[in-house]
C-alpha cells in the first residue's frame, strides 16, 4: 500500500480533523502590508546584513513574533549568531587579458563584474591562460565531464551558465529545460576551484540565466558576504565573476574561435575544453575586509503533544541594501516583494500558530544572507538549533505575490516530495489547482533557503501563487510578473506601495498555513519521492535518529 501511495501520490494521506479548517486563524492583507511597509521602508536600508538595516530588522522581528505569541527559539533568546565576513573590491579594477593583436581591457560594471571568496587585502592573478570548458559540469551520473583530459590548474575557464539541457530541450541531457544544480553558478564556481582553477568567469546571457545584466550589477557589486569559514576561502579560485555576453564574444574573437559554433557544441555530449589560443588573464583584486556576526531570528510555537517534532517555515529577512543608484538616484535595495512579503507571512505565521496550539512544534526561522547565496539557511543546517532528523517537513516563501489572487498554485520542484498531496488537498477546498512552474530552466529551486534543508534531506515545499489572476486571467498575470523581473528584482524600485494587492498573498499563507497544520496534527512523516535526489539522505537521517532514541 505504502509504495502504491508513492506512485501516485495517494490523497488519502495526511487528511487533516475538520475541526482545524474551521477553526483555522485567518491571514489577512492587512496584518502582511503593515509588517511590509516597515521591513521595506528607507529607514531599514534594504536590510543587509551586518549593517544598521540589519539592527532594525532583527530587533523589529523579534518584537513582532513576540507580540505574537511566540517563544525565543534560539539558545538564550531570539538569535542565532551567524558569522560572516565582507569583502568589497576596489571598483577601478580591471581585468587585462594578454595574447591578442592588441591588449584587452575589460571594465568593471559594464564589460564585467569579478570579487573574491578569498579574505585577503589583495588578491592577484597573473597570465592564467583561458580555457572554453563549456558549461563547467562533472557530473558522472549523466555521463557528463568538460573537464575531462584537459589540466585547468592555474587558468582561467570560462563557463556558460545554465546546463546542456536548457540548450538543446533534450530530456536526454540532465533535466531537459529544467535546470538542474550543475547549472547553478555556485555549482560552477565550486567545481572550478576543485579543478584548481586560478579564476572562473560565467558568461552571462539573460534567458539561461533567467534574469538581465542589471541583476548581476546590483547584486555583485559592492560589498560581498560570506559565512567566515576557518581556511579564509583559500579553496576557492582566486577571482569569481560574470562577462556580458558582448565581452565574452570579443574575447572568443580575439582567440580566432567562433562564439556560436562552440557554444552549441558545448551542449553536445562527448565535448572537449577549448583553449582560447594564447588569452591569458591578469588582474589584482583590492579588498576592504570587516568581519562582523550577523543574525538569523528563530521563533517556536512549541507543540502540545509531540514537542520534539518540528514543523519548519523559512523566510529570508535580508536584501541588497545600499546599491547601484538609479535613474532618481535612489540607492536603497528596499526589497519589498523580495523578501519583506515572506518576512511578513512568518510573522503572522507565528500568531496563527499561537491561536492553533499545534500538536507539533512550529519552527518560524527568518535567515540573514540569502542574497549572499543562501548563507543564513546553509548555516542553520550545518548547525541546526532544532534536530533535522526530528524536522518532520519545512515550507519557504520568498516573494509572495502582490498582483491579487489566483486561480493556480504554482509548486516550484514540482513532483519531489509527498508534500504536495497535502497542498492539493487544500488548495482545491480554495477553489483552486497545483500546477508545476513554467520555467523550471530557471533553477528556482536551487536559489531559496529550502535547499540547503532538503540537500540536508528534509522534506520541503516551495510554492507561491501563480499567474492566473481572479477576473484578469493568465496573460495579465505573467505581463505583471515579467514586469516585475525586468524592472523591478534587485533594484530599487521595489519598494512598498500601499497599490500592492496582497489579497493573493493572503490567501497563499493561508493555504501554506493549513498545510503546515495538517502535518502539525498528524502523526505521518512525510518523504520524498524515490525518485527525488534527497530521498536517501532523508532516510539516513531517519535511521539515526530511530537509532538514538533505541539508545
């Protein structure tokens, strides 16, 4: 019966006392706008950490899940320290590629972006020879290696982002469009270091990177964080960075190679690293450094019955901070959308709990450093405050929806975990339906802070209202979400606007609420797919932890 539920996500499971839904707190637009409108104001400074934004946010959440109901839920108080270190590099730097006609400079911000994950004053690389090595991925499970018979130790590669898949649409490469980790630039960047490559440089192209060249200037610009790590990043290459796509063509030309014809053969199986004639980079990265604690904000409902089992919400609380200026000259990241909206749905998340008195603990966990790359999330799962193998499920929101409500109910990973039997149930007593996200090519689900959770091997939902607006449909809908990514994601001008319609959002915490109820109220454990990549890691887990309790 078990594995007949698995193949076909049995709705049977999970089914929750009616009690509970008529007896459900209720979200509002109201309660999510007010938290919004605070967390996204000036007066927060788009919320970096380890800045005065941060202060204030904290100490502001930390009010707020008080008055709440909740409890501290970090050892001592509201707090878990997180430690990081910021490095900001000089902008006049430069990167000079040498063995051309003539010397090529590439500038800071328009022709590229470059920083460092090694802390040091002054970081230098000199004639490291350039190397096509396609889209940088080791992966043996697909038969897949751009590394293979080529040495990189000492040069730069240079790497398209996205993965073989996204290319060609061939579900025989990876996922097909769907992106998978190898297409991350984090996964590139990793695998590069471990090549024992001097620098990596990813060429940046909006559609496989699913976001434009102002993203990358915004976000990679100006100060760098990074969880301080105890060899200093020293197994990192020595410069990460982003080349526009027009740099990157200068430079193929430059070396007598043809952009295109190469690209489209790095997306054919059995594909050789490329050296870029006689290129070789050089480049000294000037670094300040300041090293400072910041914060993730732990909250627990505990439960009334099975205290030591937890059911987890996160939320990303940072931003940006002080960026690029704009057109106005406005400098402030506000991150409204992204994330004070998920900020907000924790907090009253919390005082929806209080009034549920759930018979599992609730885990409300806002994390410092997503922007950063997930830091915050990483480092609570490395150093959980709560047993992981005693987690029994987490749900994420990051960027709710402020276009109105929706018909659909979009799962991001769609198809991973047992999780989402719980979600149809209640988004069709919603009136509404599950889809799976249009654009998996994307990567979403490699970039928020259930990832570092399920890689750890707990099972966890992303999901967020959709594009099929009540009474405006799904043209209007995605024109309004294509809006927001091209003018709006990681600019300024993402601020709180008293227009936003947050009848959607709402109605999305709401449901994540009766999902994270239900698992709250039963004594099921929820689990991955077989099929899923995180379901052994999450059955390891599990072993231990029943053999603790045996002990």
């Amino acid at each position: 019966m078990r594995a007949a539920c698995l193949a076909t996500f049995c709705l049977s499971l999970f089914v929750v006392p009616p009690v509970l839904a008529a007896d459900a707190p209720v979200i509002t637009p109201a309660g999510i706008a007010r938290h919004v409108e605070v967390l996204a104001s000036d007066a927060f400074e788009g919320r970096a950490p380890a800045t005065p934004g941060e202060d204030k946010t904290v100490a502001y959440l930390a009010e707020q899940f008080a008055r709440a109901g909740a409890k501290p839920g970090a050892s001592g108080g509201w707090f878990q320290d997180v430690p990081m270190v910021t490095q900001t590099v000089d902008p006049r730097v430069a990167l000079t590629i040498s063995g051309a006609a003539a010397p090529i400079t590439l500038a800071y911000g328009t022709d590229m972006v470059v920083w460092s994950k090694r802390v040091r004053p002054k970081v230098t690389v000199e004639n490291a020879g350039l190397v096509f090595v396609g889209y940088g991925i080791s992966a043996p499970e697909w038969g897949w290696d751009d590394y293979a018979g080529v040495d990189v130790r000492g040069k730069t590669v240079v790497i398209l982002v996205n993965d073989p898949g996204y290319a060609t649409g061939d579900t025989g490469l990876f996922n097909g469009k769907a992106m998978t980790y190898y297409g991350r630039w984090t996964y590139k960047f990793e695998e590069a270091a471990r090549r024992g490559a001097a620098a990596a440089l990813i060429v940046h192209q909006t559609a496989p990177a699913a976001y434009p060249w102002g993203v990358v200037t915004t976000s990679w610009t100006g100060p760098q964080r990074d969880v301080a790590r105890a060899d200093d990043g020293m197994d990192r290459v020595a410069a990460e960075g982003w080349l526009t796509e027009a740099a990157s063509r200068r430079l193929f030309q430059a070396a007598g190679l043809d952009f295109d014809a190469l690209t489209k053969a790095a997306a054919t199986r059995g594909f050789k690293a490329v050296p870029m004639a006689s290129l070789a980079l050089s480049t000294t990265l000037d670094n300040q450094i300041a090293r400072a604690n910041s914060r993730n904000v732990v909250a627990l409902v505990p439960g009334r019955k099975h205290a030591d089992e937890y059911v987890l919400y996160t939320a990303h609380w940072d931003h940006l901070g002080r960026c690029t200026p704009d057109a106005t000259g406005d400098d402030i990241c506000n991150g409204a959308v992204d994330n004070a909206t998920g900020t907000a749905a924790l907090i009253e998340l919390a005082a929806a709990f209080t009034k549920a008195k759930p018979e599992r603990s609730v885990v409300l966990l806002a994390v410092t450093g997503e922007e950063s790359g997930l830091l915050g999330s990483t480092y609570y799962a490395a150093n959980p405050i709560y047993p992981l193998a005693r987690t029994v499920a987490g749900i994420n929101m990051d960027a709710l929806s402020t276009i109105g409500r929706t018909h659909d109910v979009v799962v991001v990973g769609h198809g991973k975990s047992e999780l989402e039997n719980i979600l149809q149930q209640w988004a069709a007593r919603q009136g509404r339906v599950v889809v799976p996200e249009a654009t998996p090519e994307n990567g979403a689900f490699y970039r928020s802070d259930h990832f570092p959770f399920a890689k750890a091997g707990v099972p966890m939902l992303y999901a967020e209202g959709g594009i099929d607006v009540v009474g405006k449909g799904i043209e209007w809908g995605k024109a309004q979400v294509d809006r927001y990514v091209a003018d709006h994601y990681h600019q300024p001008s993402d601020e709180y606007s008293p227009d936003m319609d947050l009848s959607g959002a709402a109605e999305d915490v709401q449901l994540l609420f009766n999902v994270g109820a239900a698992i709250a109220s039963s004594r099921d454990w929820p689990t991955w797919l077989p099929s899923a990549e995180f379901a052994a890691a999450r059955a390891a887990s599990r072993a231990a932890a029943a053999g603790e309790r045996k002990q």
